[in-house]
C-alpha cells in the first residue's frame, strides 16, 4: 500500500463512517477499483478507527467530558440525583448491548453478506426504509426533543446492531429508528455518533486482538499516518456536515444517493 491508497482509503473511510451510505458498501468498490484486500489490512482497519474515533471524541468533546466527570463522581460517591450524563453513559451502554450479541457472529455475517450482491439488496432496501421513516416522522406531531428514557436506547441500540451487515449503515439505522420514535433528526445523529464510540473502541479491541494473534503490522509507518490523518480529517467534517444538514433536510437526499449507489455496484459487479 503506497501514500495514494492511504489517503483515498482514509478519506472514503471518514466520510462514509458517519454519513448513512455505509462504508463497507463504498469499501467493497474501492477493494476493486485499487486490487487491495482490506481484510488482511487489519493493521490499517485499526489506524482508519482510531482516526474516526478521535473524530467524534472532539466534536462532542462536552459530552464526553461531562460523561467522564459524572463517572468519576459515581465512583467518589458524589453523584447529584438525576445528572444527564450519568443517564446518557446508562442508555448508551443499553444501546451498545445488542450490537456486543450480534457481534459475536461477525465472521458469519461477514461470510454471507460482503459481497457485492448482498450489498446491493441493502442499499436498494435502506434507501426505501428512509423514505418511510422520513413519511412516518412527518405525521408526528409532537417530537422529543431527545433521547429520553431506556426504551428508546435500546431500540436504536438493535437498529445498529443490524448495521453489522454490510450495505446497511450504522448511523443511518440509528437515525431511522430515532425518526420512527418521533425524536429530531439532529438529535437522534448525536445519540448514534455517541453511540459510535463505544462500537469503534470494541471494534479496534478486536482488531487489535487479532492482529496480536495472526500476525505483525503489515503496512509501512507512513501509510498508517496518513490513512489515520485522512480519516480523522474527513471524519470530523462528516459529523459537523451531517448534524448541519439535519437540521433542514431529511435522509431522503441519502436515499437517492444509496439508490444510484446501488445501480453503479448492480452496473459494476453483478
């Protein structure tokens, strides 16, 4: 892997993360395009998450500082009744339960589902299930204004557990099962970007662990730089771009974009 791929992959990686286009689907065409094996990677996967990972960590840095404040008063015993980021670490760690279930099949998912067949069927099926959700969202009168109990975590919680098959996307589950419960946009993406980080940090665990017990780092310093830097880059615009955008338009502009997605990926492979 020479500076060239590093950057393209580490770019495509920050922006797809966090918009819902799914980056395994975009990852598959890169494969392709650049006759690279980003599965025997798993040295640069590692560097691409971290990248992403920092990404969100600073944007909502006031969240996870209040969250790292109130865990450490939970432990001195020092917890005010009803903190809001005691709560929020209580509904992120629910939403993380069902992604940790599915995840134990991973390998299984991975052997079924990363193909290009596969992945067109789930950017195709996506793209309908936003416009729905969107509908759905409409007709809703009253909206909430965030996520407010257990419930409501855990079923968005499940949603990014699908995400685990590729093609389908892990914010844009999130968001469409926060759409399906009547809370904002803007404010359902910052749960999933939240929610994100303790997915990440589990995923590079896993990768690291493999990578401990299969082999060495397989990629030169410089690429691991500049895939990690791309990615951090591009990762954080994503973020701001996407809670920007939420807050006038809807998923329906993605939708389009995972339907024309899907017929370059039918055009292409299949």
């Amino acid at each position: 892997m020479n500076f060239i791929d590093a950057a393209i992959l580490g770019a495509l990686q920050g922006i797809t993360e966090f918009l819902p286009i799914s980056s395994s689907g975009h990852l598959i065409l890169a494969e392709k395009f650049m006759n690279l094996d980003i599965e025997s990677l798993k040295s640069f996967d590692v560097m691409l998450n971290l990248g992403t990972l920092l990404a969100v960590l600073i944007y909502f840095w006031q969240e996870v500082k209040g969250m790292i404040i109130a865990f450490w008063k939970f432990i001195v015993r020092k917890l005010p009744a009803n903190d809001p980021h005691a709560k929020l670490i209580v509904y992120l760690v629910l939403g993380t339960i069902p992604a940790v279930i599915v995840g134990l099949f991973g390998d299984t998912i991975d052997e079924h589902f990363r193909n290009a067949k596969s992945v067109t069927v789930m950017m195709l099926m996506v793209a309908i299930v936003f416009v729905i959700a969107e509908l759905f969202y409409k007709k809703v009168k009253a909206k909430k204004v965030e996520v407010g109990s257990w419930k409501q975590a855990l079923i968005i919680g499940i949603a990014q557990s699908f995400a685990l098959v590729p093609g389908i996307s892990r914010s844009g589950s999130t968001i469409v099962a926060g759409l399906f419960q009547g809370i904002e946009r803007e404010n359902v993406a910052k749960f999933s970007f939240l929610l994100s980080i303790p997915a990440v940090c589990g995923a590079i665990t896993l990768t690291g662990i493999k990578i401990l017990k299969h082999g060495t780092v397989n990629v030169a310093m410089g690429p691991l730089f500049i895939g990690f830097l791309m990615s951090f880059i591009f990762g954080i615009l994503s973020v701001a771009f996407l809670m920007k955008f939420l807050k006038k338009h809807s998923l329906n502009t993605f939708a389009v974009y995972r339907i024309l997605f899907a017929i370059l990926l039918f055009t292409y492979f299949l």
